[in-house]
C-alpha cells in the first residue's frame, strides 16, 4: 500500500493499439509512485471495457509509466478512511471483482514490472496471464498487507498459492516479504527476467505470441519434495500446520493478520476460489477495523513522514557524501563502514591505532558484505565493486577529502576530543565530524574543535547492519547543515533517523534507563530472571530486560547505568545491593564473554546460571505478582518517555515512539509508548504510578507531564 496526494485531472491509464497489441500505461501524473485507488479502478475498468471490444485488439501489454516504480499498492488513504469491517469487506471485494475481470479478460494480458510491484500492485499481476520482470535492484516484488496488519485481499491469497505452492506462498503472506526479481523468478512469482531496456519489447512480444495461442508451460517448482510437502493433501496439512506453529512463535499472538491470512489460504485451497475470495474479503474487513492494524499503518505513515523530514528547520540542503571516514576500526566503526558501502555505496576510509587493527576492522566491515552476497542480495559483481570501496590505514591520509568523518573509538572524552583535534587538521574547509558516542555529550566533545558548528553525534546501535533506527544529536552550537547532511546521510545507510537533543542518554537509553534499572529492585524482592523477561516477552518485547542487558554488555550496562544515574538520580535510584557489578568482577559480561545473566554456548542462549543469584546477594523465592512486575517496567517507561518528550529531548511524540520501536523493539502493535500511554490514558496512569511510588519509592513519582495531561483529560496525540 502507498499514498496518494491531491487529485488528478490527466488520465492515469492511457494505451495506443499497433498491430493487434494494445500497450496499456500507468502513470499517476504528479505522483511519484502509481497507486491503485478508486478513480484508477474506473480508469482500468474503462480502458478494458474499450479493449474487450474492440475487435482490433487481440492481447494486452501492461506497463508502468514510471522510471522506477511499477506500483507500489493499494491507496492507503482510501484505506485508513473505512469506519467498519462491512465497508472493509466491500472495498476487498471490489478489488476482487475487477481483478477477477482482469484473470478472466477474454483477450491475454502480459505485463512488464520493473521497480516496486507490492500489495494490490502483485496482485495485478497475479491476475494477468504472464508476467516479465526486469532484473533491476529496484525490482521488488510481494505482498507486505500483514506488515499494516491485513492480508492481501485482492485475491492474492488465492492466486499466489496457486501460482508457487502453499508452502512459498504461506512463506511470503504471512512474512509480508518482498523479493528481488530474481528470487520471484526462481519462486515462479513471475515467469520471465530481462535487463531493464528491453523490457517493454519483451513484454510485447510475450502478449503476441499469447495473441498466437501460445501459453506457457508452469512446473510446479520443488520437484518430488515439493509434491511430498503441497502437492498432496497430507504435504499441505502438514505445511499449514506448521506455518501456524512458525506464526504463533514469532508473534506470540499478538498480531492477527498472518493468522487471518494463512485462514483465507487454507480455506481457498479446500473449498475452492470463489469461497476462498469471499473468506478472503470477510477476513480483511475484520482486519481493517483492529487496533493492531490501525497501530501498524500509524507507524507506516510516521516512517514515511521521517523519510521526508530533513529533522532541522530552515537548513541548507545536505552536503552529499561521497567520501566517509571512520576512526576506531572496532566493533562499532567496522559496522558502520560495512553498511554504509552496503547501502551508500560511498568510499570508506577506515583508521586506528595500529595497521592491525584496521585489517580486522576491514574484514568486520567486509563481513557485512558477504553476508549480503550470500543471501543473493548483491550479486558477485557487485560485492567486488563494493569491497574496493574499503580501505583503511594508521594515518588520516584520505581524510583530507571526506565530507563526513564519523568517530568509534574508546568511550572516553579525552580520546574522543583527540581524534576530533588530529583529524580536524586534515578534513576538508565544511567536512563533518560525528562522534557514536553512547554517553559522552556532543557539546562537550565539541569544545575541541575548531569549527564546533560541524559536530555532531550519529548514534547508531549494535548490530550496525541489522539495528535500523538512527538518532542524530546536534550539539550546542552546531549548525543546520550539519544537522541535515547527518540525518541524510544517516537515512542513504537505510536507518530511520530521529534527531534529538544533547542530554545523557539521548532519547532511546534514557528511556530504557528505568526499565533496566528496575531489573535489580525486582530481583532483590525475590523475582526470578525467567520471570521478568517473560513478562516483558508477553507484553510483546521481542526479549525482557535481563536479556538485553546481556546483549547490550554488562560493562557498558554499568557504564550507562553511572552516568544516567548522574544525570537523573532523583528519579533513577539503583537497587541496594552489590548490583550487575559484582557479575562484571566475576568476568560475566553478557553474551560477548559467554556468561552474564544467562549463559551462552555456540552463540545459543542456554538458561539462566543460577549462581548469579548468589553473586547478587539475592533470592528468588516469587517476588512480586507478574501483573506488578510488568507495570513496573512499563510504567517506568513511559513516564521516563513523558518527561523526556516534554523537555525536548525529541520534537514529538511521533518520532519519540518511532525511537522506541526501531530502537529497542517497543511492541510495534502498541504503538510505541506514548501512544500506549494515550491509549491507557493519562489518569489511569498517573494514578498507577502514585500507588506504585508510595510502595517503592519517588522513583515512580509521576512527571509533571502526564499530570498535566490526567488534569486536562488530554493525550500525546491530538
Ligand atoms: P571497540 O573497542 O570495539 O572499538 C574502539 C576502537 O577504537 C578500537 O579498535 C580502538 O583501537 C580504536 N581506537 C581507540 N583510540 C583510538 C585512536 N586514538 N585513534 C584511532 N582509533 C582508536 O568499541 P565499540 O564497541 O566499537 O565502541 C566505539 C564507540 O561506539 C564508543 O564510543 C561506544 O560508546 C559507542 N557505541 C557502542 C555501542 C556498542 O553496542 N558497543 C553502541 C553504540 C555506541
């Protein structure tokens, strides 16, 4: 699904007949994307209605008009307008109907896709009766509707399993994945690949041999195993079976779409189409009207408005880097190297103490790369092309002409304002220099330089490649285009970025600080680790507090946990007790060493090491209720996010959940915690909290913020 701005008056589908073929056009002028709404509906209806009869035309070419795009969905707006799961079905079913018009034309439909071919844009194209696709990395083809909690209700989940199989096409749906032409082509999503140019004349040539009485000769893909696992009834039992089992796993429950969406498949495929598509539209109305889907596209339209948002008014369009350089070859900067020559494709000039070093680094940053080649996201070719983009050296020889320099090397001030003093005297006259700093505040850093008005933090999170959002910290001083060449650059490495103020903790640690913090109150009241994380799991984090504290590092844990408690010890008061400290001097650093909370084995978390309660100082022996233990670390939460939101630590409630669920895994269905304290609103809260501050202390004294809102009856969000 995509959206669509202010109405037309051009046709959107226009089409010229030579020789037979008619070659039918997309093109949503003054759109950047073609997206399929009511009016393009009528448009396509007419357009066949014309070509059914006219009796010079004997099959169809269908092309986008776009350079890039093929189409991107269904209109999302049309679709966030629907007030009841009636209304929801009748658009659903309205898609099927004219697809079911398209499938049945009398007169073969072939299309070329190149660029994006998503949602109600695939499901076209499942309808039509052969499909090219050019083999562009702009090519993507899927069915993403469970990603805004719905299914595909245009047909989708009866034609695609029909097309590949259930098992490929339970695969896709109930993922929301989309593919790369060349995976759609080996799945038997589209039956022809060809280089971008020759696609329209491809295309053409398959709807003559159609208008011929040539068809094409589909094999079921996967040979005896294929048939053994959907081919027969048995296979596909067992195929739904464990599809639901994967679902349940994944979701603990709480998104109903895939579940919804894997329904509508198994129905199909038992009872036939025309009962399939009915399922299929009944389910999708239901889906429209949930609290979860609603969530799900809030989310989709704020990502999309931060795609957009240069996060500083008034600045200067962004320097275009061409030229990065890195400081500190370790575990964060050969992270940030590897994805930004992944994604960027800029030349990466890596640097550290020793040559060592930088060797390591590179082959860390490399890794990322191969990873890519292995999952035939880049091809042999390009990952050549992108590995020469690495190099690296113990000097700043390069550095003369990076436009940005980003720094990762120790977590120390000195350190950090050396390098920004060395490397300064290289940089080109309007280089910028950012530092990944977890702690330290750019203003401080900053009081090196020479030109302050270019620093700036970019704090990226481990794993680099894998963690997608960005938070982008001006300093006291810097300047708007410095603001802006971060946050675009930041956004060319496929982060979503969020800008946000220079204060301990920046936005996503300074929320997450009471709720780790809290892990040692629970524990010394006789909470078991299980425990906690599980709640926290159950409320839908994709792992409980314990658990990221072992990923995050109990070193750098402590490290946080000093100076946040610096900052806000009013209100963030560690537990009594020898605390994650005493795991440290006993070697326990998480993960990394193979022991902290838990213990690790071949990169496996195995369970906890219960000896780590003696360590502590502490007892399991049930602590607090499971309903206490999840307020508290909510709650915690969402007041610490109330009263960063209303100092300006970011500019709004939308881009502080986006931080919260791109940053540390906030349940997306909830909406990120702002929006889930309007959800629960204010008074409820305030009053939660009061009595939770009474039993434990002023660490959970309401912030004036959400007074205010319990006081006025007003929400995060108008
Ligand atoms: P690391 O220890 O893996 O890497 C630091 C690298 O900097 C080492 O290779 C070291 O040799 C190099 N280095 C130190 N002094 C240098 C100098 N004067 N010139 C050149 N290179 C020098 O540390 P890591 O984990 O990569 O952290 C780097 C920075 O990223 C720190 O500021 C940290 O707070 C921040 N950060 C770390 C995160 C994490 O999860 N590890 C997450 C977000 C930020």
């Amino acid at each position: 699904m995509a959206t669509l701005a202010p109405p037309r008056t051009a046709p959107a589908v226009t089409w010229e007949i030579s020789d037979g073929i008619a070659t039918v056009v997309l093109d949503l002028k003054g759109q950047a994307v073609n997206v399929i709404s009511r009016a393009v509906k009528d448009e396509f209806l007419a357009c066949f209605a014309a070509l059914a009869d006219d009796p010079s035309v004997r099959a169809v070419a269908f092309l986008s008009g776009k350079p890039d795009n093929f189409i991107a969905g269904a209109d999302i707006e049309e679709f966030v307008a629907l007030s009841s799961a009636a209304e929801a079905e009748r658009l659903s079913a309205d898609g099927q109907d004219m697809l079911d018009r398209v499938a049945r034309f009398p007169k073969p439909i072939a299309v070329g896709i190149h660029g994006s071919c998503l949602g109600g844009g695939f499901e076209f194209a499942l309808a039509c009766h052969y499909r090219v696709a050019t083999d562009h990395p702009k090519t993507q083809i899927g069915l993403p509707e469970v990603q805004l909690g719905i299914l595909p209700g245009a047909g989708g989940c009866q034609r695609l399993p029909r097309l590949v199989g259930a098992r490929a096409a339970l695969d896709m749906i109930l993922a929301g994945k989309s593919e790369r032409a060349a995976k759609a082509f080996r799945l038997g999503m589209v039956d022809e690949l060809v280089a971008p140019p020759i696609l329209a004349e491809i295309t053409l040539g398959a709807a003559k041999r159609l208008a011929g009485g040539w068809r094409p000769k589909r094999k079921r893909r996967g040979g005896l195993l294929g048939f053994l696992r959907d081919g027969n009834p048995l296979g596909r039992r067992l195929v739904f079976w464990m599809a639901r089992k994967q679902v349940l796993e994944r979701t603990g429950g709480n998104y109903p779409a895939p579940l919804a969406a894997l329904e509508a498949v198994e129905y199909g495929l038992r009872h036939g189409i025309n009962e399939g598509l009915r399922r299929e539209a009944q389910l999708f109305g239901q889906l429209a009207v949930t609290d979860v889907s609603r969530k799900l596209v809030q989310i989709f339209f704020a990502t999309n408005q931060l795609k957009k948002d240069p996060g500083v008014a008034n600045a200067p369009p962004p320097v275009r880097v061409q030229r990065l350089g890195i400081i500190g070859s370790g575990f964060m900067g050969s992270g940030i190297a590897g994805t930004a020559v992944a994604q960027a494709e800029v030349d990466v000039r890596m640097k550290d103490a020793d040559l060592a070093r930088v060797a390591q680094g590179i082959l860390a940053a490399r890794a990322i790369l191969d990873d890519r080649l292995k999952r035939r996201r880049i091809t042999k070719f390009e990952y050549a092309r992108l590995v020469a983009l690495l190099s690296g050296g113990d000097t700043y020889a390069g550095f003369g002409r990076a436009e940005l320099t980003i720094e990762a090397v120790f977590e120390e001030l000195g350190v950090k304002q050396q390098v920004l003093r060395e490397v300064e005297a290289v940089l080109p006259a309007s280089g910028v220099f950012a530092s990944n700093t977890s702690t330290i505040p750019i203003t401080r850093i900053a009081e090196a330089a020479r030109a302050p008005e270019r620093v700036i933090g970019m704090h990226f999170f481990s794993p680099v490649a894998k963690m997608p959002l960005l938070e982008v910290i001006p300093g006291a001083r810097t300047e708007p285009q410095t603001v802006s060449t971060a946050v675009a650059f930041g956004r060319r490495m496929g982060k979503t970025v969020i800008v946000v103020q220079d204060s301990p903790g920046f936005w996503v640690n300074r929320i997450l600080a009471p709720y780790a913090n809290e892990v040692g109150h629970l524990l010394a009241e006789g909470a078991s680790i299980e425990d906690i994380d599980s709640m926290a799991v159950r409320f839908g984090f994709p792992v409980g507090p314990v658990t990221l504290l072992d990923e995050v590092g109990l070193d750098v844990a402590i490290k946080v946990a000093g100076v946040m408690q610096e900052a806000y010890g009013d209100h963030i008061q560690p537990a009594p007790g020898a605390g994650v400290a005493a795991l440290v001097k006993a070697g326990r650093l998480g993960r990394k060493s193979g022991r902290g909370f838990y213990i690790y084995e071949g990169g496996k978390k195995r369970g906890v090491d219960e000896s780590v309660y003696g360590l502590l100082g502490v007892h399991p022996n049930g602590g607090p209720r499971p309903a206490e233990i999840l307020q508290r670390l909510v709650l915690g939460m969402v007041n610490e996010a109330a009263r960063a939101l209303g100092e300006g630590v970011v500019h709004s409630p939308r881009d502080g959940d986006i931080g919260a669920i791109f940053g540390f895994g906030f349940p997306p269905f909830r909406g990120g915690p702002l929006r889930y304290a309007d959800d629960l609103g204010a008074e409820r809260i305030v009053t939660d909290l009061e009595r939770l501050a009474e039993r434990h202390g002023a660490r959970f004294a309401p912030c004036e913020v959400l007074r205010e809102h319990a006081r006025a009856g007003t929400k995060f969000y108008a």
